[in-house]
C-alpha cells in the first residue's frame, strides 16, 4: 500500500509517494502558482501528483489516498481548509476540488500538524504525548495526544508561536504583542545578530559582517559561538533562553513524554539543545522530581511534513 | 451506585457522597491536620469517609470507589501522590494508606484536574474539549481531551498559572520570574488593589481603605467599579486584561471548545466574563473567522472538585 503526501508551502509544492513504512519512493517538487485562485493551485497539485505516481513506478490502483498538508487552519473532518493568509485561502474545499481530478480518498491538515505527525509516525518507539515545534520564519508546532494529532474543535491548536513571552513587547504578525515568535524565531535570531553587529562594529562579528550584513543569517551567530566568540556566543545564549522560556511554558502546560525541535537551525544538534535543556530543566515547574519531558532534535526533518501528510490517510 | 468524593485541601478536607447523575447527597469536612505526616492525613480522610458513608444513609455494599482530588501531581494509574509543597506530601502511595483503612478501589487525581473533571462530567451537553481555571490564590486549571481528563505523562499538565506573561517580570512562587499566577491570581488583584490605595490616599477608595487595608480583598476593586469609582475600574480592567491576555494563550495553544473560569472571583459574572471576553476576540491569533472558543464561568464552583473526585470511579 502507498500513500501520497504533499507538502503545500508558499513557495514551492512538495509532493512524494511513500510506503506503509514512511520510505519515500520518489518526490519532486513545484512552484507554488503566485497569488493564484485556490483551483490553480489545485490543479497544480493534481498534475503533480500524476507526475510523481509515474515517475515511482507504483501502480495508481495501489494509492491508497492523498494527505495534503497546507499552512494555516483546516477542517480536516470536511477536507475543508478554512484560512491561510500567506496563500490566501479562505474556506476552500481542498478535498471536493482535489477529487474533481483524482478519484482517491483526500485528508488535509496543518503543515506543522504533518510535521509533528510525520515524526510520531516514524518514530520506533513511540511517545503518544508528544510536541513538535518548528523554528523557522515563524514559530510552528503540532501535537499528538494519546496518539492522536492534536488539532482542537476548530482545527487551529498549537498555534505556539502565538502564547505571550512578553506582555506589550516586540509587535507580532498576528497583531499582538510579546509573542512567542516575535522572539524565538530564526528571523528574531538573525534580528538579534544584525543588532549585536550594528552595535559592536569593531567586534569580530562586527568587523566581518558589518559590510555585508545580507549574508548574515540565524546560522552566523552559532558558527562565531563554535569558532570560541564572545559576541556568538553572547547572541546564541540569549536567543536560546528566549526558545527555552517558550518551551517551559509548553511544557507546564501538556508534560508531554517528548518535545521535538524542528527547522533547519536544530542543525546546530546539542550547541542548540544543551543550553534549553539547561534552562528548561532550571525554571520548569518544580514537581518534585517527577520524570521530566525529554527534548530532542526533530529525526526526519524536512520530510515529516511529506510524510505526515501522506499519513493522515494510513 | 454511589461514589465518595474527597477534596483534600491545604486548611480542610471536604467529603461527599455522590449519585452517580452527580447529586451530593452527603458531605461534611474536616480540619486538615497540620503539617502531619501522610498517614495521620490518611486517618482523618477515612475517619470522615466512615462518618459521611453513615450520614448519607448509604449502604457501605453501595459504594463504590473512593475518588480524591489533591493538590499537586498525582501518578493516577498507580494511586500515588507524586508532589504537593503545601501538604508537605512527597510520594504518597495514598491509594495503598487509604486501602488499609478501607477496602474500596481508591482513585487519585490533581485538584485542579478534579474540578475540570466534575464540570465536564455535570454538562448537559459535553464538550469533549474543554479547558477549566480557577482563579483564587493561585492560578489552577485542568483540561479534558477527546472525553479523557488530560494528565500529561507525569500526572503534572495543566499548570496554567505557570506560562509566562512577562518574561523577567513579577518574581513568581515557582522560582519563575513572570507567571500568569502572579498576574491573574485574585491574590495578584488584592495586591493592585492595595497599591492603587497606597498611591491614591485621596480617592473613593482610598479614603475607604486607608486605614483599614486588612478588609481589602479580591472584591474590593469589582465592588467599586460597580458603584461607578473609576479607580475600581480601572483596577477591575487592568486585571481582567492580564486574565485574559493568559487565555490568549490557552485557547492559541489548546483551542478548547469551551473555557470555564472557576474560583470565588467567578461570583462577578458578567463584570469579571464581558471584559476578557472582549479581550479575547480581540488579540486571539487570526484565524479567519473560525469558530472560537466560549468563554464560561464554572457552573458547579465549589462542589466540582468533590464531585470531579467521586467520579474519577464512574
């Protein structure tokens, strides 16, 4: 049995066919039609997954169905995908438009929703409590509790880059202030870095980016904290106190058995993990040494939105 | 059949019997012993059991479990009190002390997580999920998942009063530095209130109170905003916006169907629900006109732990 997944993003279309076992036989990928009508996009989709069926030498009648994880909240009951600004959606019915060009049973979900999905589908032993958050842009997560993803009576939960680190702080996307992605972001890294370097141009950070600050990213600061600099080191100590203090509050809130951290910056592995494990294990709720969450670094990355979608119909 | 609630508290131990629609047929309380060792705690909770059971006019053959709801966290499946600092209890096997007096199954749960429990179980109509909080000394709360009271893996989710509002802010019991508790607690409230006092000797409230602070309660500020005096609404709106700006972040995070407000503070009704309410609506993370949560007050208050204990044994 084989299972589509696709990973609908604002820029490009992922989409894959993989095993009951999560094994990705082939993918590929297109550009996301720009500000185009929710049929092109489908449409973009449909042809997609033709291709990729082809091109895996899978037999059609041997899909089993279609997951499609799409930014923004959905009615996964109704295959409805209910808004998306970033690709301007608003209640468009991803199942009924997806079956007007291939016969196949469709599920939809959040794309950090698969992502978290993705990772407890895979996992060996799995953790039926557990959290996944994304640090990218934004500040995604998913959950699943008692082995089920977690999505909430709408459809929109885990939404963690949105719970309050600061009240009346630095101003969010989503209109308030003090949010939890408004620090902990790979964006609030980068911000911090290009800060640091406008203030210490004479700094070794300073002096290397000062004339090319377009080259700074979230990866900078980590390589000066590896290369023994003060300034890296200073920047990545703050930024991880600030992920940290959100995941205290995450972890207050749904102990969950597991936490997993996502996004390309968890390449960093332990130079990323060992301080927010430190912070975390400090300013928890003291309960008594009671088994504490265990945080991770994410196992499959980029493809667990693939997968994870392709696994909502497994 | 009928079912013994406990509500063990730091200053009394309430306990009932319960029908099993949630009628209290009987209760009574006792004194918590003070600062006493597990097993005296242990001896009053049976004493008042056997006094209650005969009372009620129940036959002992129609009981049938003990259910308690303590503070702290409880490892539920094996009866065993993990942590509660005002009780001084650290790994209790209550469920085993309890079954030498008695011999009935023995359920333990949170307090807080009992009183979720007891509301969800009491609705007419139930939302399978929802969130409960309480607002009084501290902040409490509990949640109920697809049907289930959600414990976390370790007995200790739903720690509400302790996400963060203001990072480095309001030093918090906890050893936290700027927790919902110490914000949107009623103690939180009196301490505005009292400040408000201390710098405005020459208002409304401030010639009322000056001399005579100790009166000051939680009440206070709710009572003159309902009287007209601008202080006490002032204080009455700076406080249901920290409440709220903390439910922001529950519903972002949990998207409950429905959110109870529980507490003595509660009484206000409308006066304390019509600002957060508004609050809200108003910073809740954009999603596109989905259906939000309900913001509530608790319908059964007082007797929801005791009965939310009872029926951790339905």
């Amino acid at each position: 049995m084989y299972y589509i997944g696709i990973d609908l993003g604002g820029t490009d279309i992922k989409c894959g066919v993989v095993d009951y076992d999560g094994n990705i036989l082939y993918k590929a990928s297109a550009p996301t039609p720009a500000s185009d009508s929710p049929e092109n996009i489908v449409f973009e989709m449909a042809q997609l997954v033709s291709r990729v069926i082809e091109s895996s030498g899978v037999e059609k009648g041997d899909i089993q169905s279609i997951g499609i994880g799409s930014p923004g909240s959905c009615d996964s009951k109704n295959g409805v995908l209910l808004y998306a600004n970033n690709i301007n959606f608003d209640r468009v019915p991803l199942r009924t438009l997806m079956q007007q060009h291939i016969d196949l049973p469709v599920f939809i979900g959040n794309d950090a929703n698969c992502a978290a999905w993705g990772e407890y589908c895979m996992m060996e032993k799995k953790c039926p409590n557990m959290v996944f958050i994304t640090l990218g842009t934004g500040v995604g997560g998913g959950a699943v509790i008692n082995g089920r993803l977690y999505e909430g009576f709408n459809g929109a939960a885990m939404e963690v880059g949105h719970i309050t680190l600061m009240r009346s702080g630095k101003k969010c996307t989503c209109g308030r202030r003090g949010c939890y992605e408004a620090y902990a972001s790979v964006s609030a890294l980068k911000e911090m870095t290009l800060s640091y370097i406008d203030e210490n141009p004479e700094s070794p950070l300073g002096k290397k980016y000062k004339d090319c600050k377009s080259s700074v990213t979230g990866k900078t600061a980590f390589d000066a904290a590896r290369e023994g600099d003060d300034g890296g080191a200073q920047i990545v100590s703050r930024w991880t106190g600030l992920v940290a203090e959100g995941l205290v509050d995450i972890i207050n809130l749904l102990q969950p058995e597991l936490l997993l951290i996502g996004g390309g910056i968890s390449r960093e592995g332990d130079f990323l993990l060992n301080p927010i494990k430190e912070y975390v294990s400090k300013y928890i709720y003291n309960c008594g040494n009671l088994p504490q969450t265990r945080i991770e670094i994410a196992a499959h990355q980029n493809d667990a939105g693939l997968i994870g979608a392709a696994f909502l119909g497994r």
